[in-house]
C-alpha cells in the first residue's frame, strides 16, 4: 500500500506538472497569436516599406508611433519595436533605438523564421531597458512580418503586453487543472485503498485457512503416528503373546494327553511283558478316554467356527450361544445390528465375547452376566458385565495372563481399544469390559 502511495503520488505529480505546463504554454501561445493577428493588421501596412529599404519612411514611423501612442494598439502594448532582418531598430516607441544593431536572439531568429514567439523574458539586454525600468511583468511577442505581394518575411515586430491579465487566467487553468489531478489521485489512492484492503483482508482469511489446515494435518500426522506405534508395538505384543500361547499349549499337551498316553503305554508294556494287573484294560481305556478328552478340549478353545457370510449381530449371538451351551451359565444379552464388514472384526468380536464371557464365567463367581453389542459413532461397542468379585487389571510380571492380554494386542492391532472397570478400580463391584472397534 505504501508504495503503490509513493508511487501513484510521484506519477501524478509528474502528470500534474506536465499538464500545467503545457496549458500555461498553451494559454500564453493563443493569446500570442491572437495578438499577433490583431497587431500585424495594423502593422503590417505600414512596414511594407521594409521590403523595399532598412528604414521606414518618417511618414511611415509617424503613423506607427500614433497607433501605439494613441491609437488601437495604446491600451493593450506597453512598448512596440520593429526589427530588420539583419538585426536593426526600424521602428521603437523609444525613438533613442531606431537605427541601432543589435544581436539577434533565439526568438527574434525564431520569428524570422515563421514563428510567433512568446515568453515572460527578463529583459536583460540593452535593446529592454524601457521595458525593464518599468517594473512591470510583461509578455514579449515576437511576430513575423510579411510581404503582402510574396509572403517574404521582411521584418520581425517585437512587443511587450502587461501580464497581469494573463498570469490570472494562466492560474485559474493551473488550480483547476491540479484539482482535477488531485481529484482523480485521491480517486486513485481510494480505490487502490479499497483493493489492497480487500486483497489483503482475502489473504488473511486464506492464511487462517491454511494455518488451520496445516495444524489440522499435524493433529493428523501425529495421531497417524501415534496409531502406527501402537499398532507396531501391537504387532511386536501379539508375536510374543503367539510365543506364549505355543508354549502353554505345547505345556498342556505335554501335563494332560501326553502323560496320560504315556501311562497307558506303561501298562501296555507290562501286559505285553506279562507283568499285568487285573485293571490294566480298564486303566488303559480309562488313560485314552481322558487323552482324547482334553485333546478335544483344547482343540475346542482353537477352534473358531465358520463366520464367513454372518452379520455382526450373527456373530455376536452365536458367540454368546456357544458359552451358553458349553459352560451352562445364564447370559443376559441386548445385541444389536451392526456392520462388521472384515474377517479379522469378526473374529475379534468373537475371541472378546469368548474369553470374556469365559472369565466371567470361571472366575468371577458371578451370578449374573450380561453381554452387549451396539453401534458405536462410525464403529461398533461391545461389552461383557458380571456381579462377580473383580479382579486386578495391572499386569502380573510374574504371572503373564495370555486371554486379556492377547485380546487387547488383537483389538489394537485393528486400531480399536479396550476399557476395564473392575472393583479394584474404581467399580463399587463386580468387573466391566468393553471394546471399541472402528
């Protein structure tokens, strides 16, 4: 804005400048050669002479010296001369120049070339001292003289006008035409106002704009990051909870089925030795029922049913229905409709009511359970509630449980969260959990 000012100001005063000058130039030329009309219509008459000789007649100088004297040209001139080509006073109203040479100057050179010169001269050469010892400001013609027969400048008529007349027309002109200039600049200077005020008002809004945005993408960026650690840090989890879930059924297989195998190979080998008892066959089949038994128990909590084509809903219900069946235990249930549209959801919505059902179920001493599932913003909640005796949820170093454990690496894994209310935690009794799935 401040230098759009300087500039716009600087310009116009330049324009101002040069329009002034030229309407003062314009103004003092028209008012020359309108006075040079009118003065060579009585002049030129009486200078033919010129054409012909160097000097004027006395008869002619007679008639001339009348009309500035007291003729037409007496109240508009205040001196009067005429010049020869070469430089000679043919004619003054001061009779002490006529007859003297002087040099010629740049206007009297332009007149005799055509020209009708006018300027506010200040009359420093010895052909002006009339002029000059008056005190006046006076305007100084220069109008060529012609030859009425062939048009042949034969003569330079010089004369002086008071300016007073002139420098008051010539300074209204000036004042109105600077008043149109600083119209039109403060004109300028309003709009150029108006537009830079909009635009930078526009880019204020857009760099608010854009601040915004880009501290909306930083939250972005660092909840990005922040989710991609978790879900690292998940995956990390989940491959050493895998570890653990190896280890702990490779220990089952190896306390349960496997010793109870390997004693009905023991009493197989001491029939086969003749080293038997009575009960053997009964030990034996006892040993192998119990091995196949827990075999199947175990192959029941790895086994997921097929839940490929089922509706969230579906799911949830048939997970609740499975404990039911298996467990025996009473399960309250408000299910919903939900979208769970992935395979890896739906297994997790399965494996959180499985093991959180069984929990409530074998260690809470609960006497009523209740399991909910409903939408939750652009997700789905589910939730397992018991009456029972709670527990602590703070990891045991110890004692690392795989069931919650393991849920919870499942669940952040597919960037939801899980939320334990216990009576160790601020529950008046009984334990809560609940999952949260985008």
């Amino acid at each position: 804005m401040i230098a759009g000012l300087i500039v716009l100001i600087a310009g116009m005063t330049v324009i101002g400048l040069w329009v002034t000058d030229n309407i003062e130039r314009a103004i003092v030329q028209n008012r020359a050669d309108s006075t040079a009309l009118f003065v060579d219509s009585i002049v030129s008459p009486l200078s033919q002479v010129l054409a012909r000789q160097a000097a004027i007649d006395p008869a002619a100088q007679s008639l001339l010296l009348a009309a500035v004297e007291t003729g037409p040209l007496a109240e508009r001139f205040f001196s009067f001369k005429i010049w020869t080509p070469e430089g000679a006073v043919a004619f003054s109203s001061d009779p002490e120049l006529v007859g003297r040479r002087f040099a010629l100057q740049p206007e009297m050179r332009a007149a005799l070339q055509g020209e009708v010169v006018a300027e506010f001269d200040e009359m420093a050469g010895a052909e002006h001292v009339v002029e000059r010892d008056s005190g006046q400001e006076l305007l100084e013609i220069h109008s060529p003289i012609r030859d009425a027969g062939t048009g042949r400048i034969i003569g330079v008529a010089e004369f002086y006008r008071p300016a007073a007349d002139i420098r008051e027309v010539v300074s209204r002109a000036r004042f109105r035409s600077w008043l149109v200039v600083a119209s039109a600049t403060i004109g300028m200077l309003a709009l150029l106002f108006v537009i830079v005020a909009r635009g930078s008002r526009r880019i204020e809004q857009q760099r608010r704009r854009l601040d915004d945005q880009v501290e909306h993408l930083s939250q972005l960026l660092a909840a990005n990051t922040t989710l991609r650690e978790a879900v690292d840090e998940a995956a990390q989890r989940a491959v050493t909870l895998n570890e653990r879930y190896l280890r702990r059924i490779s220990a089952d297989l190896h306390d349960g089925p496997a010793q109870l195998l390997g004693f009905a190979v023991l009493r197989l080998e001491a029939i086969r030795k003749g080293k038997g008892r009575p009960d053997d066959e009964a030990l034996v089949r006892r040993s192998i029922d119990d091995a196949i038994s827990e075999i199947r128990s175990l192959c029941q909590d790895l086994q997921l049913p097929e839940l490929e084509g089922l509706s969230g809903r579906d799911v949830a219900l048939r997970a609740i229905k499975a404990h039911a069946f298996h467990s025996g235990a009473t399960v309250e249930s408000a299910v919903a409709d939900v979208v769970v549209e992935t395979h890896g959801a739906k297994i997790c919505l399965y494996r959180f009511l499985q093991e959180t059902l069984s929990n409530a179920t074998r260690h809470a001493g609960a006497s009523h359970i209740r399991a909910e599932v409903s939408p939750h913003g652009t997700g789905i909640m589910a939730c397992v509630k018991d009456d029972g005796a709670g527990f602590s949820s703070a990891p045991d170093p110890h004692r690392p449980g795989l069931g919650l454990a393991g849920l919870k690496e499942r669940i952040a894994s597919l960037g939801g969260r899980m939320e334990i209310v216990t009576a160790s935690n601020g529950a008046p009794s009984g334990t809560s959990v609940r999952m949260f799935l985008p």
